[in-house]
C-alpha cells in the first residue's frame, strides 16, 4: 500500500508550479487508484499553466494539472470489473472537466484517481507510447468518428474523399491514419519536407499548405465527404469553409476563436480529447477504451511517437511545459512523477 504522495500544484493562476505532499485519494466506487509512471506534456497543458488559457474550462485554485497518464493500478474502488492491483493502463481524467475533482484526479501527481470507464489496459506497451498515443488519437478519431460521423476501420469505400489541414502534428498525422484505416481516400496540406511520411501514413495527395494556390489545387481533387483541421488556426477555417462552398457543410477543428464564417458552415469544435468524461458519449467511450485504443496500442497500428524523457520527475513539469509554450522542442516531452 502506497505511503506517501507527492504532487505538482498550481497555487494560483499563472504561478509557478509547487511540488509538495498530497493526500492519498482512495478509490470509490467504479474508480482506480494509479501510480503514474508518464506523463506527456500537451499544449493544452502548457497554455493552461503559462497564460492562463481557459478552453478546457477556468481552474479552481490550488489545482493539479493533467488530464492524461499510464501507470500501474494500485487498488481498486468498489463495482470494479475488468481491472486489478498490478495493471499496466493508460487513463484520462475529468480533471479539466470538473473544477471540483482535480486535485483528486490530476496526472500531475505520483498517485492519481481516474475512473475505470475511461482506463484501458496496455498489457507491455512502453507507457511513454500509450500515453503519447492516447490524448492526439483520441481527439483526431473522437472528431472525425464520433463528431462528423465518419465510420469505423473497414466501413468505408476510396471513393469518399477526406481532407486532413495541418497533417504535420500529431492530430492531424492521426486523423490521416485513422481515415486511411476507414477506407477512404486521404488528401492532406503539410509542409513540403513532411511529404513522403505522409504518404507513407496514407495520403494520396499532399499539398504544401504554403503555396497560394493550395485551396485552389484542393478543390480540384474535391469534394471531401469529411474536413479537418489539425492546426485550428483561423486561416485554415476559411479555407476548409471556401472548399465547402457553395453547398455548405461541416468541418471539424482542434481550436475554436472568433472566426467569420459563411452562415452555410458548420465549425464542430468541442474538447474532442474530453468527450469521453460525459455519458452523453458513454457508446464512444465505451469502444474508444474497451476496443479500439486497447487494439491499435497491442497490435502497433499507428505510427509510434518520437519523444524527448525530461529528466526530474516532477520538478521539471514547469521548464517543460514552457519549453513546450515556447515552441522551442520538436516532437514530445515526456515526464515520469516518480523520479
């Protein structure tokens, strides 16, 4: 039985991080208590800590931070079913999701809860893999699958044509592989150099999103039952809005802002990463953790995630998350809470 637990805490908002004691949360019922072995620091981490950024929803004070990790089951709450002391799992928590639970279910921490709904078993899978895996294919397959309705691996014929915006980052590089694995056709914008490991992921046509007559060069190998951008920013809206024209659609985004758009255009954007903390979306949950994840992790069906190991357990959350702020790494950080 665990002894001690140590957590990195935001005192208060834009603080710097403050590594002390916590409580050991037990388990109630349907829950898992987890030793955190990794945790990758995301975007949405390092905005939420650095400037305050309140899209995942405004924190309440002190708060622990992170809604994502693998570790080790330490013991199980009542109602339990699939799980047991000694797991290998990855997890998401509600810890972005309700104010009220963070400090409880915060990955920031050597000890966290989560609930045993949004868990799944990674048998021997490295838990920096599962971790990285977990939170971008989530949010890539969550929008597309489960958002904008696009199939399950295998339903789908080539001659449905899906468009990937900023297929370069981890979203958008998954959202590639997850359409590819549907059945459609993959046509992608990515820098000129990503071209080749795009195609190897499943693109078609790969058009270098600099060149200015790239929305032009897409609507002539259009039109595009399903729309993503993996970058979110505004430019790219407009061009996936142009591309709809002039019947209109839906296309879904990793970011939101105030961006005009024509009245015939729908922008799904909602924390694509956090749908399966409501049971509003308890059928997607339900696959995504006791299917889906479970088998692409197992039988390595994605491209595996490059990733730096920051040394220092805990203490190092805060250089990394601005590291990661600062645009200043490529590829991903990783951190262990229990160095």
């Amino acid at each position: 039985m665990a002894s001690e637990n140590r957590a990195a805490f935001v005192p208060s908002a834009g603080a710097e991080l403050e590594v002390r004691t916590s409580d050991i949360h037990q388990p109630e019922s349907g829950e898992l208590l987890v030793r955190v072995h990794a945790v990758a620091i995301q975007p949405l981490d390092a905005k939420k800590l650095l400037s305050g950024y309140g899209g995942a929803g405004t924190a309440t004070y002190p708060a622990v931070f992170g809604t994502s990790g693998a570790g080790v089951v330490e013991q199980v709450g009542s109602d339990v079913v699939g799980f047991q002391a000694g797991d290998h799992v990855v997890f998401d928590t509600k810890a972005y999701v309700d104010n009220d639970v963070n400090v409880r279910q915060g990955t920031w921490q050597q000890l966290t809860i989560c609930s045993s709904k949004t868990a799944a078993k990674i048998g021997d899978v490295d838990f920096e893999q599962a971790v990285l895996v977990d939170f971008p294919l989530q949010t890539a397959v969550a929008a597309l699958h489960h958002f904008l309705g696009m199939g399950k691996p295998g339903t789908a014929s080539p001659s449905e044509k899906v468009l990937v915006w900023g297929a370069g980052g981890a979203v958008g590089s998954y959202a590639v592989q997850y359409a590819k694995s549907v059945g459609h056709t993959v046509v992608v914008t990515a820098s000129a150099r990503d071209t080749a490991r795009q195609q190897s992921l499943g693109a078609s046509e790969v058009i270098d999103y600099k060149s200015p007559d790239a929305v032009e060069r897409l609507r002539a190998l259009g039109p595009f039952k399903y729309l993503i951008t993996g970058s979110g920013d505004a430019a790219s809206q407009q061009a996936l809005a142009s591309l709809l024209q002039p019947s209109g659609g839906r296309f879904a985004s990793v970011l939101g802002g105030d961006v005009e758009l024509p009245a015939n255009v729908e922008r799904v954007y909602t924390g694509f990463s956090q749908a399966a903390q409501s049971e509003e979306h308890a059928a997607w949950r339900d696959w995504w953790y006791g299917e889906y994840l479970p088998k692409v992790l197992s039988e390595k069906l994605v491209e595996p995630v490059k990733f730096t190991k920051v040394e220092g357990g805990l203490a190092a959350l805060q250089g990394a998350s601005r590291d990661v702020f600062e645009g200043k790494v490529r590829g991903k950080l990783v951190v262990n809470p229990q160095e």
